[in-house]
C-alpha cells in the first residue's frame, strides 16, 4: 500500500468537502484510501488495499467506467458504490492519472441511491442479459383479408430466474434508469432475426414470414445504430424485406435529422420501417410524407373507440386511404375481440395484431403457430408469392 504521506496534497481538500485521497497503482492493483473512510461507508474497502475489491463494490453498469483511471490525462467520473452498511452512494472520482498511477479525490455526489436490493436488481438484469434469460417473445401478426399469420411483432421479456417471466413493463424502466435499454433492445433484435432466419430454413418452401422489432430514440439516433442492426440481420441470412424496424412516432420526433439518416440508411439495405403508435404522439399526416415508411400502426386507442366512436372510424378511413396513396400498409393494434377485427376490415386495415389472436408467444410456441397456425385464432403461414 502507498505511503500516506504521498497523499497530503488533498488532504486541505478531503477536510473542506467531506471526501477521501485516492490512489491506485495499476502495476500491481493497489488501492489507497486516505481520509475517513468509514463517513462514506468504505472503512472495508480502506482496510483492503485492493483496487479489484473497489471495483466488486459498483453497480454493474458502472464498473466499466473505472477502466477510464487507467488512462493518462484528468478524469472526472460518476459512480454508484456499495457502502459497508449496504446504502448505495453516488461518489465522483476526480483527478489525474498517467497509465500506471492515479492520484484524486472520492467526493460524495449527491447522497444516497438507494439500497442493496436495488443493486442486486440491476445486477440480476445484467447477469441475465448475458446468459440469455432477456429474451424475444413474438406477438402474432395476422394478415385480415385471408386469416393467415404474416408475421409477428418481437416483444422484450426477463425470464429471471426464481421469479419467472416478467413482462416489458415490469423490468424496462430499471433497464432505462440504468443504462440498459440499448442492450436490451439489441438482444431482442439480434434474436428475432435469428429465430425467423431458423423458421424459414426449417421450411423446404418459402414462406410469407416477417418479423418486427422496436428501436427507441437514443439507439436510433446513434451513429452506429444502422451498422449494428444490418449486421445482426445480414448475419442472421434474412432475405431482404422479412426484418421490419418499429419506431415510435414521438421518439422519431425526439431528433428528426437523425432518426432520417437512420431509417434511410437501413431501409437502403431491405429492412423495411414501421411506424408504431400512430396517432398518440407530435404526429400529423404530414409525417408519413417526410419520413419512408412502409408500414403504419395504428394506436389500439383507435381501434377500441372505433367500436363504439364514429368520429374513430373516420380517422381510421382516412389514414387507411392515406397510407394507401404513399404505398403503406395498415396494422391495426389492439385487435380484441372478432368485432374489432370485422371493423379493422370494413375500414381497410391489412393486418391485425392484438389477444383476439394471441398475446405474446414463446419462440416454441410461436414456431408452431408458423406451421399449425392458432385453432380458432388464425391459419398458418402462406407460400410466399415470389
């Protein structure tokens, strides 16, 4: 362990702000903390000496931020630290480093973030996002004019062990506040591609199949998002038009120039943009004009007042005829009973997607419907005309 004494530069410093003196030798993985340790809950990290030790004691998303002390030059870095009366704290990491050494300040940065469960939580979700457990399930889309499936839409899932499968609304808000969603979204993406790639071969006949998959604002407005997902589709050996991307309507919105570059970039390459929730965000018409979907979802908002609100109708008719004079195809959401789905016809939708059908099915389940199709529900998949 460094000798205290090459720690009194901040000592004026850990005194005026409630802080320790950090250093750390990265030859052979020390760790010195000077100050009292034990006012930010680190008397046994302090008595270890070990910089692998500090590194055990950070939410999962944070500890590849501790690599960025190995670089030369200043750093200034946010952290989550596991305090030895287990309360979450966030702590700030100031100072210089030169490859092998570096010297600085832990400040606490703004109190407690909860407690042990809460990090036991987000580490669950990240031990499972590496073995498998998050997952793709597939909601039945259905094509209205034959009553055969078309296709189905990947929706997120956490088979976490011990607890069992939870749906996208139980676990996203702890993968948003934690910096997962993109991980997320890429485990979905990547495995729908490569359960429909494993549908199709399984077939000796080609068969009209798609499937679409969700991107939010922040991956869709990274550079290199467009990339990202044609390789996972191209490495999946999806023929060109069966993976479609699904966007919010608001998050397009969110940066415009951006979500353009992309959408344009990886529709260039055959994968096909849908435009989800139509109807509840910052949209109008003019919307279908700037952007090149293919494919229109309308809200299942709609659909449900359409039952009973002819001014619902109306808007459904027009945007069916709207959507038809740029070339779109119709999705109506939220299909629920064998009277929504006379409605979605009558008014000119293409498919239908909701529990009238089925709700979300496994991928086993789902490869069956793809053959069997669902009794009473829909017919199978069809050969493919081309």
């Amino acid at each position: 362990m460094t000798d205290p004494s090459t720690l009194r530069p901040y000592m004026d410093a850990v005194s005026a702000a409630g802080a320790l003196a950090v250093e750390i030798g990265f030859l052979d993985d020390s760790l010195s903390l000077g100050g009292e340790a034990t006012a930010l809950g680190l008397g046994a990290l302090c008595a270890s000496g070990d910089f692998h030790h500090l590194k055990e004691r950070l939410a999962p998303a944070d500890q590849p931020r501790l690599e960025l002390l190995r670089r030369a030059g200043p750093c200034d870095v946010r952290l989550r630290l596991l305090g030895d009366d287990h309360e979450v704290r966030y702590v700030r990491l100031i100072g210089q480093g030169d490859g092998l050494n570096w010297r600085g300040l832990m400040l606490p940065a703004g109190g407690s973030a909860g407690g042990r469960a809460d990090m036991d939580l987000e580490t669950a979700l990240a031990e499972s996002l590496q073995s498998g457990d998050v997952c793709a399930y597939y909601q039945p889309v259905v094509n209205l004019s034959t009553g055969a499936l078309s296709g189905f839409e990947a929706l997120a899932r956490w088979d976490r062990p011990g607890v069992g499968l939870l749906g996208a609304d139980e676990f996203m808000p702890l993968a948003q506040s934690h910096g997962y969603i993109e991980a997320v979204g890429e485990t979905v993406r990547a495995m729908a591609a490569q359960d429909l790639s494993a549908w199709l071969a399984a077939q000796s006949a080609s068969l009209d199949l798609f499937v679409t998959a969700n991107a939010t604002a922040s991956e869709v407005s990274a550079p290199d998002f467009a990339e990202r997902l044609l390789e996972a589709v191209q490495g999946a050996g999806l023929p060109k038009g069966r993976f479609k991307l699904e966007v919010n309507e608001t998050d397009v919105m969110i940066d415009p120039d951006a979500a353009e570059r992309t959408l344009n970039a990886v529709r260039q390459e055959g994968v096909p943009i849908v435009l989800d929730d139509f109807g509840t965000g910052y949209s109008s018409l003019a919307r279908l004009d700037r952007f090149a979907f293919d494919v229109v979802k309308l809200d299942q908002y709609f659909i449900r007042a359409a039952l009973t609100d002819g001014s619902a109708r109306s808007i459904i008719s027009s945007v069916v005829r709207i959507a038809e004079s740029y070339g779109m195809l119709v999705v109506a959401e939220g299909v629920e009973s064998a009277a929504a789905q006379t409605l979605c016809q009558e008014l000119g939708c293409d498919f239908g997607q909701g529990y009238h059908y089925a709700p979300a099915l496994s991928p086993q389940d789902a490869a069956r419907a793809v053959t069997q199709g669902l009794k009473t529900r829909f017919e199978p998949a069809r050969l493919s005309k081309v």
